[in-house]
C-alpha cells in the first residue's frame, strides 16, 4: 500500500534538527521509500522532514536502488568542492553549495544494526544533502 505524504515546504520547520530515529520508525521510513518513487524525475533523496516528519532517516537513490538509513552520520569526508544543488522542499532553482568527493558513513539499518561505509561521488553528494537536512541545514 503506498503512502505517499505531501512534500513540506516550510522552512522554519525544516531547519529544526531532527530527532534520533527508533525502530518504532520503520513505517516512515516506507513512506519516504513511496513519496521518492512517486516523485522520482524530479529527486534522488529524501529526509524524514520533507514529509513533515522530525526523525534521523534517509532515503536515497543508490545506483538505481532505493538504500535507508536510520540515524545516519559522517565521520570522515574527502575532497571538497563545490556545486549547486535543488531541493524538493525549497522553492526557487538550484543553490550552491559545498560537498566532498568521499564520504565515510555510519548508520543503522531496518534491523537497527549498526553500518559503516564508504560512499563517492553523486551517491556521496545526495547522502550529504539529506543528512544536512536532519540537521536542520538547508542549501
């Protein structure tokens, strides 16, 4: 059953930090899966707070496959440089921003299991967006 949620657009909501996720929280993370696919010509990822919910999750298109994180973290990056990224929540075109090339990331999975790898390129540019985004960091 696909539960596709409204996008938000308020930016007073969407710069408060968001809270750790729990597995109580699985059910929004499917959510986000179904509001990504619905709009998947116009986005890559998405964080709990774009559908209004304040929780440490993420979804994104990791090489053609959908990939969750639950209370996601960088501990190291690599390479900065700088691009211009858009946003389904904030209106208007693409801001600049600062990225790195290489991103070590920890995180837990559906089972609340702890992960830890390192992602490069445009995967690691979209898991930098949405972690931004549960910090409360708009571009």
């Amino acid at each position: 059953m696909w539960m596709v949620k409204e996008i938000m657009h308020d930016p007073m909501f969407l710069a408060l930090r968001s809270e750790p996720a729990t597995a109580e929280d699985l059910s929004v993370a499917q959510d986000l899966v179904d509001t990504l696919s619905a709009n998947k010509e116009a986005c890559v990822g998405m964080a709990a707070n774009m559908i209004g919910v304040r929780k440490r999750i993420i979804v994104f298109d990791n090489n053609g496959t959908y990939m969750t994180m639950f209370n996601p973290v960088i501990l190291k990056s690599a390479e900065p440089y700088d691009t211009e990224e858009g946003c389904l929540s904030l209106l208007g075109g693409p801001r600049k921003c600062k990225r790195y090339r290489t991103v070590k990331v920890q995180w837990q999975n559906e089972e609340m299991q702890t992960r830890i790898k390192t992602f490069t390129g445009w995967t690691a540019q979209i898991i930098q967006h949405e972690i931004d985004h549960c910090n409360g960091i708009l571009i």
